[in-house]
C-alpha cells in the first residue's frame, strides 16, 4: 500500500504542528493543512487525501459545519475528527453527520493507526447488506404472503436500481435503522389490497381503510421478518423498523434521492407487489 | 405525544434553516390533525425510532418546493422538480430531523435515530400514518409556504 496522505483542519497552528507530528511518524504524508471552513475545500481539493482529520472547536464554522460541507463537496470524504471534546452529544451529532471516525486529544499514535486503517479497509459487512438484502427481503415477503394468505409468490429476474417508480395505488414506507439506516418501499394496486384482506380476514373489506391498514401491516410484517433474518446472520446490523407511513389515492412519484434503493416485484395471485429495499452506507468507528 | 416536545423539532427548523440560505422562519400555525393528511404537491417522510417512534414530514405545494430547492440553491432557476432539487429537499429533511435528535438529547430524550428520506411526489393523495394524533405546523420560510407533519408516540 501506498503511504497514507492525510489533510489536517485545526484553527491552532500548536495543535496542527503535533498532529502532524504524531502522524508523519506513524508514517502517514501530511499533504495539506487548513484552518478553517474558508480555505478547506479549496485545500481538500488540491491535496486530494485519503482522509482529513477535523478539529471540533473552531472559530466560526465548528468541525461539524465543516464535516457536512466537505461530505457534500465529496460524499466519499473520509474525516476523522480529533477533539478534545467527546461527549455524548458531540458523539450523536458526529454520526448523524457521518463522519467515519472520532478519537480524543490528547491522541495515542497507535491508536490514532488503528482508526486509519479500520476507516480506509473497506466496509464490507455494508458490502454484505447490500449483496444479500433484497434476496432476503424477497424471501420475508414471499414468506409473508404464504403464511398470511396460503398462496404462493414468484419474483421478477428484472431488479432496478435507481429507486423511483410510479405507484399503482398504495405505497408503504417503512424507515430501518441500525447500524445502517434504510429504507423498504412496498407497492400494490387497491384491487391487490382488496383481494388480499378478504383473503387474510375470510370477509370482504368494509371499506378502503381496511384495505391501507392491511398493507401497512403487511409491509411492517414483511420488514419485521427481512430484518430479524439478517441481524441473525450478523447481529451488529442491529435492524429495526419505524412505523409504516401509507401513501394513497393519487398518481405518486416515489423517490429515495440519498440512497440506492433497489426494486424487484413478487408476481401473486392478487397481482403485482413491487419492493424497494436500500441502506445508507455510515460507517462510523468510534474509539 | 405532548405538544411540548415539538420544540426540539421547531428548534431544529430554526436553526438549519438560516445555514442553508434563509432568513425569515415565520409559524403561522400549529394544529392537531388525525392520522389522515393531504399531499399538496410533496412531501418528505422521515422515520424515526427510539424512545419516540412514527414519522417526520415536510411537506408543500410543487411550484413552493421549487421556489425552495432554487434558493437553496443560490437562486438558480428550477423549471423541472428534476433530481437536483428532489435531492437537495431532501437533503434539508434529513438535516431538520437530525438536528431534531440532537436537540432532543438535550432534554432528556436520548437514543432516537432515523431513516433516510422518501420523497412523495403527487397532489392531492393521502397519507395515512401510524400514529393516532398528528401535530401540523405550517411556516412561511422567506415568503415560501412550508408544512410540517409530526406523528410520534
């Protein structure tokens, strides 16, 4: 592997000087350094590094202003932050921004290099979920319209992956969180809705409610299960599910813009389900 | 949900607003609606869990949501509500409600975290959520009409 470059954002020239210090030693390239929000993205793109340690306290911007800018300036930005202050809360809004990591000053140099190397390996229980997700959110619904209505589905070979669709009538959002934040999107025609709860409650619908509390629950069953099987094959994804919210009645877009959401549809005998399944990728180590 | 524990939501607002480009955040109102509500043109869901669970919406009329991705986009003119501006609404909700937990750490409320946004795009459907009671806050962010949809138990 090529030496590590590594950009420093720290207002204190002092703190930079140790920082930088402490990192060339480790063996790291320190290839740029800025004091602030004013000449960051301009240094980040110059010295183009692999990872940008970031300061929390600085004058004007803090470090977490400065994080959200460059993780939209490059959402692929690495930033460890380097504070002093670590705390509870300095600690949730740091994930909630994503950064990759978080260490306390004074810092340790081999600490410091097992955080480098665990936030550039790459994230490959995210590459897991997201090579094995929809197959089993295909195989929690399949599960779910067998034991809830005694039929059977099949799939669609066909998987999108830009996330946006038209719904046919009744679209199901349910939030995911864990260690990876996602989204399940499912989608049916009122007709669908309609055969199903007679199906599941051996009566006709009373009336159109029935039939949207019908899919919310189906949905949140179908999420229910998908997750449970895969925080059994690795337990740290640690996946729930929110709430359905039930979107109806009208022509409706749907679209997930921050995450690659992928979509399939199960054929059965009420008709046709899509499914929508995508995580976003936050790897977040802390020490 | 009490009322009360709206604050740290509406704080939110206030506060990541004015850092993507706005200057005046006006609440017009604040009501209790049940858990039916009518898309006027968008609306963002958020979900969240934790020692509060349901969702976050914001919601507005299409030509708002595009005066809104314009300005936040330094004025740059949205004729389409193409990807860009989908994303960049989208990308507001997500900072709003993460900011919202934050705040709610502070008063005592620790542990909620949340789902990426979907957007919803279709005037005049209905969205029914999970939870019984939903708080509707309506604003006027620099002149543009803004909805904001809590449904948490």
């Amino acid at each position: 592997m090529s030496v590590i470059k590594v950009m420093i954002v720290d207002d204190s020239p002092f703190s930079r000087t140790i920082l930088s210090d402490t990192l060339q030693e480790a063996g790291y390239e320190v290839v740029g350094e800025a004091d602030g929000i004013d000449n960051l993205i301009e240094t980040y793109a110059n010295c183009k590094p692999d990872l940008v340690t970031m300061d929390i306290a600085m004058p004007g911007a803090d470090g977490f202003e400065c994080s959200k800018l460059l993780l939209l300036h490059d959402p692929g930005a690495k930033i460890i932050l380097v504070s002093s202050m670590k705390d509870e809360d300095t600690e949730a809004e740091a994930r909630r921004v994503g950064v990759a990591g978080y260490v306390q000053k004074p810092i340790e140099a081999e600490l410091l290099g097992r955080i480098v190397q665990n936030v550039l390996a790459p994230d490959t229980l995210f590459d897991t979920l997201r090579a094995t997700s929809l197959d089993v959110f295909k195989e929690a619904l399949a599960q779910s319209v067998t034991r809830m209505t005694k039929t059977t589905a099949t799939f669609a070979d066909a998987v999108g992956s830009d996330g946006q669709f038209t719904s046919q009538g009744i679209t199901v959002v349910i939030g995911i969180i864990g260690k990876y934040a996602g989204s399940l999107l499912m989608d049916l025609s009122f007709a669908s809705a309609e055969q199903m709860t007679e199906t599941i409650l051996r009566r006709p619908a009373k009336n159109r409610d029935e039939m949207i509390a019908m899919a919310g629950e189906f949905a949140n069953v179908v999420g229910g299960v998908a997750c449970s099987m895969l925080n059994k094959k690795d337990k740290t994804f640690a996946l729930r599910v929110a709430p359905p919210s039930i979107f109806f009645g009208t022509t409706t877009e749907v679209v997930s813009p921050n995450i690659q959401v992928e979509t399939t549809y199960a054929e059965t005998d009420y008709g046709r389900i899509y499914l929508g399944i995508g995580f976003k990728k936050g790897s977040v180590l802390w020490m | 949900m009490d009322v009360n524990s709206v604050n740290p939501i509406l704080a939110s607002f206030a506060n990541i607003l004015p850092q993507i480009g706005f200057q005046t955040i006006e609440k017009k109102g604040l009501s209790l609606s049940g858990s039916a509500l009518t898309n006027k043109g968008i609306m963002i869901n958020i979900s969240m869990v934790g020692p509060l669970k349901g969702a976050i919406l914001i919601g507005m009329e299409m030509d708002a949501a595009k005066q809104f991705a314009s300005r936040m986009m330094m004025g740059m003119d949205v004729v389409d509500f193409d990807s860009l501006a989908q994303s960049a609404l989208s990308e507001m909700a997500n900072m709003v409600c993460a900011n919202a937990c934050t705040n709610f750490t502070e008063v005592g409320i620790v542990g909620l975290d949340i789902s990426p946004p979907t957007l919803l795009i279709g005037q005049g459907g209905s969205v029914m959520l999970s939870a019984p009671k939903v708080i509707v806050v309506n604003f006027l962010i620099d002149g543009i009409p803004v909805d904001m949809y809590i449904g948490l138990t």
